[in-house]
C-alpha cells in the first residue's frame, strides 16, 4: 500500500516535497517526523533530520525549529551541517531564543569577523547583525551592515533581495539611534531596489508603514498620519488580505513569530489601523465625525479597470472609478467598515469627489515617486487614460499633456519565440511572454528607442504599465 511505498526515506523526502509545493506543509512535517522515527540508520535519521528541519524553517516553523532536538550529524557534509544550524540560528534569532541562536552561530562558525567570501555569506551576516542588535550591540551591528554595503558596492553584485534587505537594515538601525534623516534615505534605497519591478500589495503596505513609523518618532505627526492612511488605504484595497506578508503581519496583529503560522485575523489589522489614526487625528487636532451617509470602497488598480479622474495631493494619489465594481465580502466586515469611515474623513478634507464617487482606486504604479509639479501631474494621469486631474486641491485640469514612453530599465531582454515576444527581466518573477500584436509592436518600437504616447497606444498601455515593460518619462521639461 501507500504507507509501504513511503517506508523507504528517499521517497518519503520527495513526497514531503511534493507536499509543501501543494500547500499542505503539515503533511509533509508529519511524514517526515513519522519516517524519522522508524529510520535504522545514522545516515537517515540525518538526512531525514535534515529535509524536516528545512521544511519546518521554509513553512515559518521559527519556534519548532529553535526547539528541535539535533540527531548525529556526521554522516552529512559540511556545507549541509553549517545549513542546518544557519536555519537554526536565523530561527532562533527570529523567534528571540538569543542563547539558542548564540549556540547554532558557534556551530556554524558565524561572528562579528566572520570573511565575507560570497553571497551566501553576506546573508549570513545580516543576520548575524541582527542578533546583536538584538543583544544590544547596535554598534556591532553598524559595522556589520557596512562591512556588507561595502563588499556589495566593491564587487558590484546587484542581487536585488541582498540589496535590499541590506538598506533596509541600515535604514532600521539609524531610527534606533535616532538619526531620521539618514534613516530615511535607506528606506528610500532599500525601496528603490525592489520598485522597479513593482511593489506587492505587502510592499505598498510596509514601505507606508514603515515611513509613518519613522515619521511619528521624529514628531513629524502629519507627515506620520498621511502614510499610516496610504497603509490602510492599500489594506482596505487589496484583493486577497490573506497574503499579508508575515512582518506587516506582526505590528498589525500585535502577534509574536510564533503566531504566524495561525491564519490571519483580518479584524485585529483592521481596528490596528483606526486606533492608529484615531490616536493621530488627536495629536493633529482633527475631530472626525461619523457619517452614516456615505462610505468609500477601495479597489488595487487593475489594467482592466477603466478610471475616471485622478486625485494627487502630497503622495496619494487616487482615481474614481468610471463604474461601480464588485466587492469581496472583505469590505463588509465591520471593522474594515470603520476603518474606512476614518480614512474617509481625511479623504474628504483633502479631495472633491462627487456624490457618484463611491468606489475609489488606490495607485499602485508610482510605488515612492511622489508628484510635485502640475504637469508631472497631468501626465501621469494621461498615462492612467484618466479624463481630468486634480492636484493640490486645485480646479480640475483636462489631461492634455504629451508624455514620452520608455522601456523600464530592468528589462534585460526581448525574443521573439512561436508564443509571442519573450521578455527577460532582471528579476525572473517578472518574465512574461507578450502574444496581443499592439503591446509586441509598441515593445518593438521600444527596443530602439523612446516614443511619443499616442491615441492607438491607448489601448495596450495598461498592461504594459502593469507588467512593468514599460515606464512613462514624467520629467518636466
């Protein structure tokens, strides 16, 4: 039977493989779990050990993984010892077991002087700069991040996630000593990194969040407010909530990393974000009133979502929609409804919608850019197809302005195969095959230079926008 094909351990680590593929990394933890203990052999209990480690770690396993009891590890190499305890150590440190991940670092022979020889072992110090931030060693970690931001620059990697994480940690550990303005320029590199390739709905929240953060603890409390909305605006927005990304997850949620392997509550990062504003609007002197009469639903913007008009006041920027759409259940939970209201107030301060607006797109295309001239404005929203602009709370403006379109730079590559036009981004996530004639012939015409927007690029121009092939020059000139 099947309990007798999965008697052999080779084939026991497929099938848990197989598993956690599907989804179901319960299944796969148990399989292995159970084959561990019927394992004759040092060599399997090992490698068993070993798959059931990773899995526990790639499923966000961080306590039970801190917690596992190590077999004899010698019938494994060297480099599958130090991965173990690496896993361990990073899990250790995550879930604030400090002298376990002290342990596991002296395993794998990770410390403050540890060589940087290639990228494996950049990680392994970042983390390991975590740790002693953890333990209070700020300093330590200082020299870490650049030791690594150092190595990174001299060897010219352009690993995006490396860079990234790299930034973002610099940029956390200058808001731990309090120096804001460096602070957030490392924010704005650490996003920089990724946005080319477009912000995820976790992104849009986090960059938002960690932006309010920075602002409320250098009392810049408007600036703060305005970011905690854009949060919750792109929150209310999206289309699956449950996709939250695990660090958002922990602020909104008041959780530990322990809890994360729970599913989501969608109430508590919902009343988070309106005892958040509401404390905000009191530090502004705003009173919000509570209006019955009216609510805004927000949609993520979609290529397949035709606007209306745009609204941009400081970095928010928002479209109406040219009809109602339809809505997720999500939007009709009653804190999502109050979280809402909230955001509504300061929406109608800022903004002149009409009393048809009722559905509102959140902007998911300038990622941090943010708008400050009329014409970058206007130009924008021809790009967005919309029919007017406001800005800055001005009289509405009809879109005119001429806009250039360009390749975005981290397209490495175009071919053309029997599916339609490949193109290879620096980021293999982004790869997508081009099939509708118009967007290949707009591409096309791309690869040998910019071109001038023009009515029969209308129509292919929200796709390419949304695979991020394409990017409009909103210079002034």
């Amino acid at each position: 039977g099947f309990s007798d094909i999965l008697s052999h351990p080779n084939i026991t680590i497929g099938y848990a493989w197989m598993c956690l593929k599907a989804g179901v990394p319960e299944h796969a933890c148990y399989q292995l779990n159970q084959a561990l203990t019927r394992a004759s052999t040092p060599y399997f209990k090992a490698h068993l050990f070993l798959h059931l480690l990773m899995m526990r770690f790639f499923s966000h396993q961080y306590d039970t993984v801190a917690h596992m009891a190590f077999p004899d590890l010698n019938p494994l190499t060297l480099d599958e010892k130090t991965t173990l305890y690496f896993l361990a150590a990073y899990s250790a440190t995550l879930s604030r077991h400090l002298t376990k991940a002290s342990d596991f670092f002296a395993q794998c022979q990770i410390n403050q002087d540890t060589a940087i020889t290639d990228e494996s072992s950049l990680y392994r110090l970042n983390l390991y700069a975590l740790f002693s931030v953890l333990q209070g060693h700020t300093d330590v970690a200082f020299q870490l991040e650049f030791k690594i931001k150092d190595y990174i620059a001299t060897h010219h990697i352009q690993t995006t996630g490396l860079r990234y994480v790299n930034f973002i940690n610099i940029a956390r550990l200058y808001k731990k000593t309090k120096e804001y303005t460096q602070s957030l320029h490392y924010y704005q590199q650490a996003y920089q990194e990724i946005g080319h390739g477009g912000f995820s709905t976790s992104d849009h929240i986090y960059y938002a969040m960690n932006l309010g953060s920075l602002f409320e603890a250098s009392k810049n409390i408007e600036a703060a407010l305005n970011y905690w909305l854009k949060a919750a605006m792109h929150w209310l927005a999206c289309d699956n909530p449950y996709a939250l990304s695990w660090r958002p997850r922990l602020i909104l949620c008041q959780e530990t990393i322990q809890d994360i392997e729970k599913p989501l509550c969608l109430k508590k990062v919902s009343y988070f974000f309106s005892q958040k504003i509401k404390a905000l609007y009191r530090q502004c002197g705003y009173k919000p009133v509570p209006d019955t009469t009216k609510s805004y639903y927000f949609v993520e913007d979609d290529a397949h979502i035709t606007k209306k008009n745009c609204y941009i006041r400081q970095n928010m920027v928002i479209y109406t929609a040219d009809s109602g759409l339809p809505l997720t259940s999500y939007h009709h939970l009653p804190e999502s409804q109050a979280l809402a209201g909230l955001v509504r107030f300061y929406l109608d301060m800022s903004f002149t919608f009409t009393q048809t607006d009722n559905t509102l797109i959140v902007d998911t295309y300038l990622n941090q850019q943010e708008i400050t001239q009329i014409t970058t404005a206007q130009k924008h929203a021809v790009s967005m197809q919309c029919a007017q602009v406001w800005f800055n709370e001005l009289q509405p403006i009809l879109c005119k302005q001429p806009i250039e379109l360009a390749l975005s730079p981290t397209v490495m590559a175009m071919q053309h195969t029997d599916a339609g036009l490949q193109v290879t981004f620096n980021r293999s996530f982004l790869n997508h095959t081009f099939s509708n004639a118009d967007e290949i012939a707009i591409l096309v015409q791309l690869d040998q230079s910019n071109i001038a927007l023009t009515a029969s690029h209308l129509a292919a121009l929200p796709t390419l926008l949304q695979k991020r092939v394409v990017r409009i020059n909103l210079t002034t000139s």
